[in-house]
C-alpha cells in the first residue's frame, strides 16, 4: 500500500510538471497565471526597494524629510524611491503605477527599463507616462508577440481599426480621427501585405470608400475589388485618380463653406459625405520615370497626393502610403510628402537608412529596435508616433481568403460615387475554400 501511495504520488508530480511544462510552450498565458504572475510578484515586491537603489532611480530626501525621520522616525535616513501606488496583474503581465519623487522624470526611468526587466525577469518593461509625476511600468511575462491573437473586443469602429497586438498585451490601433495619414515600411517577405490585409478586413465592415493604387498591375488589390469603390493599377491611371480626389477635396471644403463647419464630422447627417481611405501600395512605383511625360506625370502625382496629405484630413479623406523605401531619393517632393505621413510603422528593414526614412524624424530611439528585427517573425514592425513614443507590434496571420470573404460579405457598403465611377474596379468571381470558414462580421457605424 505504502509503495502504491509513493507511486501516485510521484505519478502525480510528473503529470503536474510536465503539464506546466506543457502550457510553458503551448498555452503561455495559463503558465504565467499559474507559475510566472506569482514568482514575478514576489521577486518584484521583495527586491524592489534594492533594484530601484542599483538602478539610479532613488534620489536624496528633502531636509525635513531626513529631518523628521533621523529625529522623530529614529531610522537611517536612506534615499528616496518612486512610491509604488497600485499593483495591477494582468493576463500578459504586470502593471506597476508610480509617484516619482521630486527630482526624477520619466525619461529617468525609461532610461532604466532594460535594467528592470534583467531584474526582475520579465520580457520586457514599458514606461507609460499617465499624468504628472505618475508611470505605468508595463512588464510582459513571456513573448506575447510568438503567436498573435486579438481579442474578440477589438473590433472595428468608429474609424478606429484594430490591426496588431503590442508587446506588452495591448492591442495597436489605427485611428484615422487621430492619426489621418500614414506610412507603412518595410522589405520583401517583412509582412507589409499581413498590416494591409488586417487593415481592409478591419475597413470593410465600416461605412468608409476604399480606393485603391496598386501599380503592381493589382496583383495585391485586385482580390478586394468587391469593396473597393476605385482601382487604379499603372502610374498614368493614379495621376488621374490622384486629380479626381484633389477635386473632390475641394468640392468637400466648398461644403463645409456653406454650412460653416470646420471638418467633415461637423456637417449634418443628411449631407455629410462619406469618409474615403486612400490605399496605396507600393508608393516607389508613382515615382520612377523613364522619360520627360513620365516626369511631368510624376511631379503632378507627387504634388496632388502631397496636398492631400496636408488638408485632406478636414474632409475625411484619408492616406495609407506603404513602400520598401522611402525618403529623398526617390525623387522631388518625397520628403514634403513623408512629412504629412504622421503614422509610421516599419517592418524589417535591409538597412538602418531605412529605418531612419520612416522612424528618425519622431522616434529616433525606435530606429535600432527596427533594424533588429528577426528574419524568421514576418509582421513584426515599430510603430511609432509624432510624440515621440513608439512600440514593437505584429499583426495576426490572415490570409487572403478570409478578407476576400469580408470585403465580398460587406459589398453592399461600397459607396457608389460619381467621381470615382470611372476608376471603379470589375469584380470577378472568386471562391472561398470550404476548409477554411470565414466568421461573419457585424457592421459598424461611424459615429462622431
């Protein structure tokens, strides 16, 4: 009897660790709510005081401070560190909120962050300024980015597109009230086409116009033309739809004029024109040239979408440039344009030039963390923002089918308008294998 309780008992233990061992691999946020959140609280509780001392982040009490607590307190008057207000778990990781104390900054401990994850071993730590004097550190358990899933919350709306996750368990999302225009980089093979298949299938379902600017011949668009309200696939026919939404930007301001509104969400329901996202892959293409036409072709493409890059925005017309590269050589007007491109997210890049096109004039600090990323991890990028902020993202794997499938399910909310009727694509059939069943999606208003 005794050697079959031992036996149970030494079954059991095996079973338990090989299971933790198990979801380790398989199910990370099972292990970290088990094994990693409370192994991670302990050594951040115990070890705080000490790690915040080595890491420069404490700074010398004020006079009646080591006053009251050398005379009243009788202790040892030690170094002052940011007091820890609320401890938060999560299902990726740990949420610390801070006070700093009088003489350090944010950027203090921001300078820190790599020295707090080695630390308390964690994944990574995030600095968030929330108001004040006050931070978040963020701290990842494990490598929420390995294999990406969005939670079934994030979903479109309101001109805001759930497209990636952060590395600290967030979910990254394209605002274009907030962030109207931007630009997408990145080389062969990074997952530029993964960021735009997650922004249309995220689109679709939204009352917004889509135009598309695929000079690859389309190979990339073609397959979304049931919900895109225009197509254009060479240089020539993109010069001429570039002009159509130029006048159709103006036609829009006469529109606010009449109604004395200052941009589009102010307009009345019964007249307000309907958003437009303006698609553009590959945007080195609009720029090559081979002969003086191509030139005068090129310089008006250039200019038109520059000026819609600067006032756009009021009439709810909207830019997503994306591109291998990006900058002054590829021609006259690039770097006028990339400075009204505001968004920036940039994939693996084949050199640090690259990067510096897209992330050295906001986010210089992001430019490294760009150049580092792995060959073997498609859709992770940098994305970073005009105030200087930035973060690792990927997308989640999503195949062309399936937003074939939404574009087709959401047809009927391809706006129909004059101005664009004679760039509007033609649909042809395209079948959905029955393997891989694509979940309706419920539609979404647009709401001020």
């Amino acid at each position: 009897m005794a050697d079959l309780t031992m036996w149970l008992e030494a079954t059991g233990a095996l079973t338990g660790a090989g299971g933790l061992g198990y979801a380790k691999v398989r199910a990370p946020r099972v292990y970290w709510s088990l094994v990693g959140l409370p192994a991670t609280w302990g050594r951040f509780t115990w070890t705080y005081r000490s790690t915040m001392d080595v890491c420069g982040l404490t700074v010398q009490p004020s006079g009646l401070r080591a006053f009251l607590t050398r005379n009243v307190a009788r202790r040892e008057v030690r170094p002052v560190a940011p007091k820890v207000r609320r401890v938060r778990p999560t299902s990726t990781g740990l949420r610390v909120s801070l006070r700093l104390p009088a003489g350090l900054e944010p950027a203090d401990v921001v300078a820190s962050s790599e020295r707090l994850r080695h630390a308390w071993g964690v994944r990574s730590v995030t600095v968030v300024e929330t108001k004040p004097g006050y931070v978040e550190l963020r701290m990842t358990g494990y490598d929420v980015l390995k294999r990406v899933r969005l939670p079934r919350s994030a979903q479109p709306r309101d001109l805001v597109v759930p497209v990636a996750l952060r590395e600290d368990g967030s979910v990254f999302e394209r605002d274009y009230r907030k962030v109207p225009m931007a630009l997408t980089l990145g080389a062969n093979q990074s997952g530029k086409s993964m960021y735009q298949r997650n922004l249309i299938k995220g689109l679709a379902p939204l009352p917004v116009g889509l135009v598309g600017i695929d000079c690859k011949r389309g190979v990339e668009q073609n397959r979304y033309a049931s919900r895109l309200s225009a197509l254009v696939t060479t240089p020539d026919d993109a010069a001429r739809l570039l002009d159509a939404l130029v006048g159709e930007m103006e036609d829009r301001f006469d529109l606010l004029a009449d109604h004395g509104a200052s941009d589009l969400w102010e307009l009345p329901d019964e007249v307000r024109p309907v958003p437009l996202v303006v698609l553009v892959d590959e945007v080195a293409e609009l720029f090559l040239v081979t002969s003086r036409k191509d030139e005068e072709r090129r310089d008006r493409s250039v200019m038109q979408m520059v000026r819609l890059g600067q006032m756009a925005r009021a009439v709810g017309i909207f830019l997503e440039v994306c591109g291998q590269r990006f900058g002054s050589d590829l021609g006259k007007g690039a770097t006028a344009l990339r400075a009204q491109l505001t968004g920036r997210v940039v994939h693996r890049v084949n050199d640090k030039q690259t990067a510096e096109m897209g992330l050295g004039d906001i986010a210089p600090d992001a430019v490294m963390a760009a150049t580092t990323i792995a060959p073997d991890r498609p859709g992770v990028a940098v994305a970073g923002d005009t105030s200087g902020g930035w973060s690792r993202i990927r997308t989640p794997e999503t195949s062309s089918d399936e937003v074939v499938a939404v574009c087709r399910q959401f047809a009927d909310l391809t706006p129909e308008l004059p101005f664009l009727a004679p760039f509007r694509p033609t649909v042809r059939p395209v079948s959905v294998p029955e393997s891989e069943p694509v979940p309706l999606v419920k539609p979404h208003p647009v709401t001020e």
